[in-house]
C-alpha cells in the first residue's frame, strides 16, 4: 500500500507542477485553448492519443467487448489506429489548422458560425458539446472507481473529488500547454503501463498460445454455439462488432476536443510527423485495451457478469497482479482519464465562454476576462459531471460502455458531417448543419428515453450512434442541395485560405 501510494503522490506532483510552470502561456484566449498554435507533433499527437483514450476505453469498453467478442475485439483498436488516427489525420489535419486560422476559430461551434455566418447555429453547437460532454465525464470517473475499489478499497467519492482537484488544478493554472505536456508524459505511461500488464495477464495464465488454447475451449450458447468462437478471427458477432469499430473510430473525427487538437499544431510538417506517432500510440494502447479484454472470459469463475456488470472485467483481471503492477495499472488508467477529462473541460468551458456567453450574454468580453470566465467554468464543469457521477454510481442508472456510447453518439452523429463537408464543400449550407444537429442529437436523446421502441439492431446506443453519424453523410449534402445556397462570396472567402502560395523544399515538389 505504501509503495501504490509513494508512486500516486509523485505522479500528482508532477501534474501539478507542469500547470503551475505553463501560468506564463494563459495570459490571452489564443494562448490558454490552443497554446498560442504552436504546439509541436510529439505533444499534438499524444494529446490526441491520450484524449481518445481513457478509464472508457480500459475498464468499460475493453471489458464489456473483450467479453462479447473475445480476441477479435483487438479489431476495435485496429480500427481506432487506422480509422480514428490516421486516416483523421490524414483528412482533417491540414484542412482544420488552415481554415480554423483562416476563420480565427479556437472552437467547433466558433468554425461553425463564422463557415456558416450564423450565430445561431454557433450557439447551438456550444448547447449541444456542453450538454453531452457532462455524460462523457461522468463516464471517466466511474471508470476510475472500479480500479481504485480494488486497489486502495478506498470510496469511490474520495477517488472523483482528487481526481477532479487535481485535474482542475493544472487545467486552470496551465490552460492547453500544460494539459499537452501532461499529456506526452501520460502518454508515455500508457504505452509502457499497457505493454507490462499485458504480458504479466498472458504469463499468469502460462503464456499466449495456452491463454489462446484456454479461450477456445470456453462456450456460451447465449452468445454463440460455434466451438471456439471466442478466439477465433472474428467473433461470435461481426456485425455489431463492426458497429462499436465505426462508432469509436470514425467518431473521434466530429468530437470537439478531438478536432481542437488540430487547430493547435505548429506546421505542415508537424501535421505528418503527427499522424505517424498518433497511429504507433493508437495501435499499442487501444489495440492493447481491447486485445487484454479478449482474454477476460478466462476469469469467468470470478466473474458475475448480472450482479456486477461489465465494468469488473478488467479489475478483476488485474487483481491478482504484484502491488507494484497494481499501482502501475492505477496510474495509467488515471493518467488516461486525467488527460482526457482536462481536454473535455477546455473544450466545454472554452465553447460556453466564446461561443454562448461572449456578445450574447456579457457585451464587450475582453481576453482577460474571458480566460477567467473559462477557468470559472472548468470550475462549474467538473461540480457538475462529479455530482452526476456520484447519483450514477449510487442508482447505478448504467455503465460506463452506455454513457460513452451516447455522448460520442450525439456529439459526432451532430457535428461529424458538418464539419467534414464544411471543410471541402462549397455547397454545404446553414440548414443542412442545423438538420444534422437536430437528427443526431434528438436520435440518441430518443434511444435513451424510448429505447424499447427502436429497431432491434439500434436499440444498442452504440449502434444508434455509428448510425447517426453514417446518416450525416446522406442528410448534409441532400438537404444542401435543396436549400438556399450560401452567400457566393461568403463562401470563396473562406475558401481563400487554401489558395495561398506557400513555398516548400524541391524535395517535396519539383520547380518550374
């Protein structure tokens, strides 16, 4: 206990620290959200890395499908490596950092009234990311009680609140610096943190090929009567398994906390040595979290999936590892939900300050007052998802997989394809974000409420979410096409940013 404690109070310090040594970047908006857009690839890619993946993704996802498909939930991670890095990357980086500059956007809903020269449609995107990023963080902290209960046997109330101080403490003092260099040294712990306790679950169960051998000889006739399925290809269920690798990997791509890392990123260069470090942490980690929850089936005798759900798939797992790997576990699940709860409460704090209150509500809003209304703000965001955390875990109203599920869900099904073809279409329009806003938000709030009356296939709010941002791509560009264009030179000026010359090395493009 001593030794798990020791390395808990370093690990703080250390947060702590890094904050109170980036006070000197949070003097202006620009500096405290983007970090005077010149952060480097290193920092950019792990804060992505890390933001996308949290006490979520390793106690409830991992768990939850690691026990529903068995080995092929390690696709999941594939795909977040390919599909929800790279390829983001790949067709988004670029495009968001110029236009975002163009625009002088800091935020989604700010890119979203000044693409579309609409207030209304920026204070209805800040409305949709505040109200839906409350469930997300909720998720984070329940995530963290499982690992901290088996752990410290300590109350799950006591482990938000540090969490949340602690959190807030660097976010507030720091701004965006000091959650990217957090990040980077999270980051690091994750990647080692994933790799040990990987290979210290294969060896307690006497290497790879016997824990393989041992899964394939487990059956479940409630989810397949196929002998072995659980370790083979592809699972006992493709299908839905295909819908949790859309939902978590093209989903990244509308999530603003997501996208805002790219309106930070220092150079073209950068953007490219970005995507590859993204990727390689994207494939270790996430790929690591889902491959390690393919083995949980393995500890079914300690396991009751009805009475305790399957949040406890992954604690018990690593219950029976050395104190010292127990602390290391602890700390790499809270260095994956202290990074991503600090980029959530940026990107929510930062879009109520500049998108709902800033001219609407509190007229001539210079820099320094709105850094503070979004500090106090962090403030607010973090009471109010801890009080919600603390009711969910005492109702027990659902679990982590489900929360998740419909905050990505609502939050990509609404901005995912507005976004995207507000970065490459001319012809996008106004009404056709508000129709997507609309569709993809009301159809996850209706799946919570009136669950029992969807399609068998989209009762899941997992499949309800990949089905609204799928949908997006049909309702944009068809409402579009049927609605008043925009203003024509609204439009070119916008598009004027991607027209600039900009001289580059012989290496990259041959002269005249």
């Amino acid at each position: 206990m001593i030794l798990k404690v020791l390395m808990l109070l370093i690990f703080f310090g250390i947060m702590i620290a890094i904050g109170l040594y980036c006070r000197k970047n949070t003097t202006d908006v620009n500096g405290f959200v983007l970090g005077g857009r010149s952060v480097g690839p290193w920092l950019t890619a792990f804060a992505y890395g890390t933001s996308y993946f949290s006490a979520v993704i390793f106690v409830g996802y991992a768990g939850q499908f690691g026990w529903k498909y068995g080995i092929s939930s390690t696709w999941i991670g594939i795909g977040n490596a390919l599909i929800g890095s790279l390829l983001a990357w790949v067709v988004l980086g670029r495009r968001t950092r110029i236009m975002t500059q163009h625009l002088d956007s800091s935020t989604m809903p700010e890119f979203f009234g000044r693409r579309f020269d609409s207030k209304a449609l920026k204070i209805a995107a800040s409305i949709i990311v505040f109200i839906f990023l409350i469930p997300y963080t909720a998720s984070l902290y329940n995530g963290l009680s499982r690992l901290f209960g088996m752990a410290f046997h300590i109350d799950y109330t006591y482990c938000i609140i540090v969490m949340a101080v602690l959190t807030g403490i660097y976010v507030i003092a720091g701004g965006y610096m000091a959650t990217a260099i957090n990040d980077f040294l999270q980051g690091c712990v994750m990647l080692i943190g994933i790799v040990v306790v990987i290979a210290a679950v294969l060896k307690s169960n006497g290497g790879f090929l016997a824990a393989i051998d041992g899964l394939a000889r487990i059956t479940d006739e409630t989810a397949s009567t196929q002998p072995g399925v659980f370790a083979s290809f592809f699972g006992p269920d493709p299908i839905n398994l295909l819908g949790v690798i859309i939902l978590t990997s093209l989903g990244t791509w509308g999530l603003p906390q997501m996208a805002q890392k790219f309106y930070a990123i220092k150079s073209e260069h950068d953007i490219k040595k970005g995507a590859i470090i993204s990727t390689l942490f994207a494939v270790v980690v996430s790929g690591g979290c889902y491959f390690l929850g393919g083995f949980g089936r393995l500890y079914s005798d300690s396991i009751n999936i009805e009475k305790d759900g399957f949040d406890s798939v992954i604690p018990v797992m690593l219950s029976h590892l050395s104190p010292f790997l127990i602390g290391l576990v602890v700390i790499l699940v809270l260095s994956a939900s202290m990074s991503t709860l600090s980029s959530l409460v940026i990107a929510s704090s930062s879009t109520m300050t500049i998108d709902f209150l800033k001219d609407n509500f509190i007229k001539n809003m210079n820099e320094k007052k709105q850094v503070f209304c979004i500090r106090l703000l962090i403030v607010v965001f973090i009471l109010i998802s801890v009080i919600l955390a603390i009711i969910q875990y005492k109702s027990s109203v659902t679990f982590i997989a489900q929360l998740m599920g419909i905050s990505w869900g609502a939050l990509a099904g609404s901005f995912l394809a507005p976004f995207l073809y507000g970065l490459y279409w001319k012809r996008t329009t106004k009404a056709a974000c508000f129709v997507n806003f609309a569709f993809g938000s009301l159809l996850m709030i209706a799946n919570i409420f009136f669950r029992e009356f969807f399609p068998t296939l989209l009762q899941s709010p997992i499949n309800a979410g990949a089905f609204a941002m799928l949908a997006g791509f049909v309702i944009v560009p068809v409402v579009s096409l049927f609605t008043q264009p925009p203003k024509k030179d609204l439009v070119e000026d916008t598009f004027t940013c991607y027209d600039k010359t900009t001289i580059v090395k012989q290496k990259t493009a041959l002269g005249e």
